[in-house]
C-alpha cells in the first residue's frame, strides 16, 4: 500500500512539473540511451579492431540493462498513471450518478403534486415528508455506489454494497434503520433481531458518533482488523462486511439526525485516506437527508391539529 501511494505521488509531482521541465527531463530520459547505445556502437568497432570480444558483452550487457531500466520505469510510470485516471472517472462518475438519481427524486416528487388533487390525509407525505423520502435518498445513494463500482460481469470482482440511514427512534428512543438499499432488496439482518433487542446497536459505530462531542466521518478500511475493531451486531456479521464508512447526518446547526452508513464486500474499498472524497461525495446524500429528517421531527413534535392531524410515528 505505502509502495502504491509512494507511485501515485510521484505521478502527481511529474503531472505538477511545468511542461518545460516535462519535456525536458523526458527528452533526458531518451538521450541517455541514445548516448549509451553511440557509445556501444564505437565500443563494439574499438573491440572488434582491437579483437576484444570480453569488452563487447560487457558494453552489451550495460546497454541492455540500462534500455531496459528506462524503458520500465516509463511503463511503469504510465500504468500508475493510467491507474489514476481510471479512479479519478470512477470518482466523476459517482458523482454524475449522484445528482442524476437525485434529479429524479425532484421530478417524481413534481409528478406526486401534480398527479391527483391534495387531500388532507395525503397532504403531510406530498407536500411535507414522510419515511418513503428518507428511503428514495438511500436507495439514490445506493444506486449511485452500484452504477459506478458494483457492474462487472464477473461475479468475483463485483462490489457489492449496502445503503443505510441510521437513528435515533421516535418509539422507543434506540437506533433504528428506518431506510435501506442493497442488491438483494432486503431489509438488514440486524433489525429482525432488534424486534426483540431494541438496543441491539448501541455498540456500533453510529452508537459511538452519537456519543461524540463532535459527531465526524468514520472509514473502517477492515471490519476483520484489527480484532474487535469493528463490534459485529451479529454472528459472522464481518464475513459479508468488509470494508465500511459511517457519516454523520448533521442539521444547520451542527445538531446530529443520524448517520449515512455504506457497507460493502471488499476489504480496504474505503480507505482513510480518502476521506476528503469521500466526505465531497456523502454530503450530496446527507444535506437532503438532513432536511427530510428535520421535516419528520417538526411533524411527530405536533402536539395538536394544525391545518392536518399529526401522521403516525414513522419508526
């Protein structure tokens, strides 16, 4: 890993050069073998005048090495930089997704208002919020990671995520998940067994950023290590989770709603440091899922009739 990034960063300083010094530090790299090779061919006339054939392997053998040295470290260097470019497009591409499945949320939530007459048993989910709201953010969020990573062909190299949101309940007052996405559809495991364990996440990850003074992103690069790191709700829990990153839902002021969590199977997929990425990325996701929130909280705070009666606790 330290060896990949020590790659990446020389490719960055070589993109950072001017194009001068990039032309000229590449014009050297194609001199110097050039010279080499001159200076074999007047090696190898001198040796065969003067019958040494010893010398002339030798000056083969050095040119050889050299080429191939050179010759390398280019393709080397353009792999890692080929590398680069492949995961700044991927990145782009998340992002493209991103706005593009929130786009839709807009037009959907357009033709939910217009589609019929508003009625005041419908009016607080169309024109308020409601708990579908929170699940089409997710799903837009799961979808954008699925578009961008979890298409390949091949089974074995296929990313496969998982989209919650997580917070606090307005029955019981103990983490819930009251929206989520993954490939299969399903609900997670966990919340059929907090049924019974209504605590049954106190001890995770979003457990712990409520508990902070000041709630801040968390990227688990390996649930696996080290042990007891990352606290499994469930047996075997790690063997589907590999990798994961926690990002805190937070209102205008700072106030914590809850958290952004995304799941998937491959270990080190999100790593600490790309955290600013990753932060850019999460935040498109967590502002609307902040308002919708808040939205949620004003309408379960209504203690009497205002112009609609008060929707049922949501989760």
């Amino acid at each position: 890993m330290h060896k990949e990034r020590g790659v990446i960063r020389l490719v960055k300083w070589w993109l950072g050069l001017s194009d001068g010094w990039r032309l000229l530090l590449g014009a050297l790299g194609t001199a110097v073998p050039f010279y080499f090779a001159a200076y074999l061919s007047f090696s190898v006339a001198t040796a065969a005048q003067l019958g040494q054939p010893l010398s002339l392997v030798v000056h083969a053998v050095g040119f050889i090495v050299l080429l191939t040295f050179v010759v390398g470290i280019q393709r080397y260097l353009a792999h890692a930089y080929d590398q680069m470019t492949d995961a700044e497009q991927a990145r782009m591409a998340v992002r493209l997704h991103a706005y593009a499945h929130l786009d839709r949320l807009v037009v959907r939530d357009v033709q939910r208002i217009t589609a019929s007459p508003a009625t005041s048993q419908h009016f607080a989910e169309r024109f308020v919020s409601s708990r579908g709201a929170l699940q089409e953010l997710v799903e837009a969020a799961y979808n954008a990671f699925e578009a961008a990573y979890g298409t390949s062909a091949k089974t074995e190299e296929r990313i496969d995520f998982e989209v919650t949101f997580m917070t606090r309940s307005y029955e019981d007052g103990h983490i819930t998940i009251p929206a989520c996405a993954n490939r299969d559809g399903r609900a997670p495991r966990s919340m059929v067994l907090r049924q019974q364990q209504h605590d049954i996440y106190e001890n995770t990850v979003t457990a712990a950023v409520y508990r902070e003074p000041r709630p801040a992103i968390h990227i688990v690069e390996d649930t696996a290590s080290p042990p007891g790191q990352y606290q499994e709700v469930y047996p075997g829990q790690t063997k589907r989770i590999r990798s994961s990153i926690v990002y805190p839902v937070l209102s205008g002021m700072n106030e914590l709603l809850g958290t952004l969590v995304v799941h998937c199977d491959r270990t080190g997929f999100f790593k600490n440091a790309d955290e600013k990425y990753w932060t850019d990325l999460l935040e498109i996701f967590a502002k609307r899922l902040a308002l919708v929130k808040l939205k949620l909280d004003k309408l379960v705070a209504l203690s009497a009739p205002v112009t609609v009666s008060r929707p049922p606790l949501p989760f």
